[in-house]
C-alpha cells in the first residue's frame, strides 16, 4: 500500500536530512583535520544543497497536482466541465483534488440540465405561432424563431442583423416594429389577405445588458371571431333602436286617427305628429351614423399645410400642439382628416383627460410620410379594449354606437394609411395616425 504522507511530515523529513547532511560533512571535514570555520561552512553549503534537492523531490508531486487544477481551472472557464484528476497519496493534495472532481461533476451537471432546458424552451419558441425576436443593446437580433423567419421573409437566419434592416412584407408592421410601442395593426400578408397583428414589447437585463424582447402575433381569427360578434351586436342594436322607435310611432299614429275623428281632440293633433317626427328624427340619425361608416366616399386629396390645418381645427376643439409640424405639408382630404381629428380628440375628452394635457403633433414617420399623434391623460384602454378598438361597437362610445375609432381607421385605409392604438406612458392614450409617402 502507497504510503500517505502529509505535507509537514514531508517538510519534517527533508528538514532531518539537510542536518544530517551537514552533520556528516562536518565530521568529515575535522576528521582530516580541516579548519573549524572551513568545516562550518561547507557543512551548511552542504546541508543547504539537500534541504532543496529533498524539498524539490516531496514538492513535485504537489507541484503537479496544482498546475493540473490550474488547467482544470481554465478549462472550466471554457465551458469544458470533463478534466479531471488523479490521486496522488498525498493527504492534503488528494483531498483538493477530490474537492476539484467534485466541482467538476456538479458542474456538468448543471450545465447538462441547463442545455437541456435551453433545448426546452427553444423547441417550444421555435413552434411558437407568433414571432419572437430579442435584440441586444445594440438594436440587433439576438434570437429569432420560425415564425418570425416567416414573417420577414428570410429562409436564413436572422440573427446579427439590425432592427431596421428587418424587412417586412407591410409597411405597417415594420413601422409598428420600429416606435417599440405595444400596439395592434391591419396590414396585408404575402397573399394579400388583410391580417391583423398585435406587437408586444417588453425591456429586460440579460447578462447585466438591456435586451429588449419583441412579439408579433397574428390576431386574424379572434378579430374575424369578434367582428363577427360585433356586427351580431350591431344587428341587435339596431333592431332593439328601431322597434324602440316604432312602437311609439304605431301608437301615436292610432291615437293620431282617433283625433283626427274627434272634432273634440283634434287640438292634441299638432303635440302627437311633433312627437311622431321627433322619433323618426332620432331613428334617421342613428341610422346615418352606420351609414356614415358604409358609404365612406374615396378621399380627395391634395396638398395640406398642418400648422393652418391644425390652427384650423382648434377653433372648434381645444388641444395644444406640442411643436412645430414637421414635414410642414402632407398630401391627404382635409375634410376626411378633420373629421378624424375630431372624433379622436372627443374621444381623449370623452376619456376624462383634463384639456391642458389633450396634445396633438406631427412628425415625419420611419418609412417616410408623416404620423398625427393625438395624446390624452384620460382613463386609456385595457389589453383587449385596445385589440378590438377598430371594431363597432367595441370602443365604449359614450353615445352608445361605438363607430368613433372604425370610422377613423376606414378613413385612413382609405389614404393608404393605418391607425395605431397604444397605451401612453404614465397613463393615458396615444393614437397615432399614419399617412403614406407622397410623391409629386
């Protein structure tokens, strides 16, 4: 069995043997009779020379196990858990090396189950239905499943390319995907079939470094399921307003015939045809305003300055610009366009935003042409409110047909443009109105 020494029995030994060593070439030394102080110091010259030849042989065992952890060290600075080590008979040294064996296999352990959750999460990102990028501090794509491959038309990988080198097949969506803000858009797919797609985006530290996570999914088929449920709505509506109407009006027409008859009643006549008309008045309005949104004429558009559109507009609204409109001109139906300013900035006074903070600008947009932002501080909208606003019936009109927002998007689709709803920071909306390039 291989003896087991510890390191100060080591040390012990080849401290023994260097006085032994000296001893003897002293001795030797005054046998022949050599000086003393000649004696003394080869004595020492001698014991020296031994203290380090022994120390140098008990030391290269551990000399050998420490450079060994040393590159086991740096291995595991690779990412390179499998090196290990042997033991030496050594007490002190065979300890650390079974404390490094032990680190390593913990080690690779848990970068088994970590790979194998990597290998997890990503099978299920990469099946995922909607599209999901990361992008590091740098704005560039850090990760990409399939879908978003699909929806940037890219067969190779996404990954190392800049946000705004992202190619979309809708303008829409790439602008949506540019402001960063949470937020739902109509655009057009590669089959020119109308999608409706919802962006998320969420800020996190990975590896002490600001990433930002981005969402894209395709809403179509719930919104198809809600349209088909709102325009139900609208139905019921309508058919609840109209016989709600009616009848009274059947009633006040039999009362009506029975004055009429009546020499003695004929003065109630007047009072019941002003409540028969006042009636078919209100049915007549609420009736314009789903027709209002059905036959939506093509726009005319020409070229607009915004700063006296703008200035125009506050004449019958208060709002507060917050700079200067920036392109000064875009090509749109100002007559269209008012009537979107109005209902949106109804709606922020409508939100319970006070007036000071119901603000409007224009700035020039990603891809050219020039959004129309209306801002409130009102009460915003939820997750769901916000994914339906465009719809009928599904924005919490206070006058209780809803067609406010449907009929500004209609309006812009109309020029080649979208609507875009998103939460505002610190509470609030912000709606922003995108018109297209236009060329001379």
């Amino acid at each position: 069995m291989k003896a087991r020494w510890t390191l100060e029995a080591r040390f012990a030994l080849a401290s023994g043997l260097a006085v032994a060593a000296g001893v003897s070439i002293f001795a030797a030394l005054a046998s022949f009779g050599a000086p003393l102080l000649l004696s003394s110091l080869l004595a020492l010259g001698g014991g020296f020379l031994a203290a380090i030849f022994t120390a140098r042989v008990f030391w290269r065992p551990f000399s050998a196990a420490l450079a060994g952890i040393a590159d086991g060290v740096r291995g595991f600075k690779e990412s390179d858990f499998g090196f290990r080590l042997a033991g030496t008979g050594h007490l002190e040294i065979d300890e650390l090396v079974g404390l490094y064996n032990e680190m390593g296999d913990v080690l690779r352990g848990e970068r088994n189950e970590i790979y194998q959750r990597e290998l997890l999460l990503d099978t299920l990102l990469q099946g995922a239905p909607m599209a999901i990028l990361l992008f590091n501090p740098l704005d560039r794509v850090s990760y990409a499943n399939t879908a978003a491959r699909r929806l940037f038309a890219r067969v190779g990988r996404l990954e190392g390319l800049l946000r705004a080198d992202l190619g979309c097949q809708d303008a829409a969506v790439r602008a949506a995907l540019l402001a960063g803000a949470d937020t739902t858009v109509a655009a057009r797919n590669a089959a020119g079939e109308e999608e409706t797609y919802r962006l998320v985006f969420r800020t996190f530290q990975l590896n002490a470094h600001p990433h930002t996570l981005a969402v894209v999914e395709v809403l179509t088929r719930d919104v198809r399921r809600q349209e088909l449920s709102a325009w139900r709505k609208v139905i019921r509506v309508v058919s609840h307003e109209v016989n709600n109407s009616l009848a009274p009006v059947s009633s006040l027409v039999h009362s009506a015939r029975l004055a009429a008859r009546s020499p003695g009643r004929a003065a109630l006549l007047g009072d019941i045809l002003a409540t028969i008309e006042e009636r078919v008045r209100h049915l007549s309005r609420f009736l314009e305003g789903y027709a209002t949104l059905a036959r939506l004429p093509n726009p005319r558009p020409e070229r607009v300055a915004w700063a006296p559109f703008l200035e125009s507009v506050s004449r019958a609204v208060s709002f507060r610009v917050t700079a200067p409109p920036e392109p000064s001109e875009s090509l749109f139906d100002p007559a269209q366009v008012q009537q979107v300013l109005l209902n949106l900035l109804k709606n922020a006074a409508e939100a319970g935003s006070p007036e000071h903070e119901i603000s409007v600008c224009v700035e020039p947009g990603p891809l050219g042409g020039s959004l129309l932002r209306v801002m409130d501080r009102g009460s915003g909208m939820d997750e769901d409110t916000l994914r339906l606003s465009t719809l009928p019936l599904s924005a919490g009109d206070r006058g209780g047909r809803g067609l406010g927002l449907p009929l500004c998007a209609e309006i812009l689709a109309a020029h080649g443009g979208d609507l875009l709803v998103s939460p505002r920071a610190g509470g609030g909306t912000v709606v922003t109105c995108r018109f297209p390039p236009w060329k001379d």
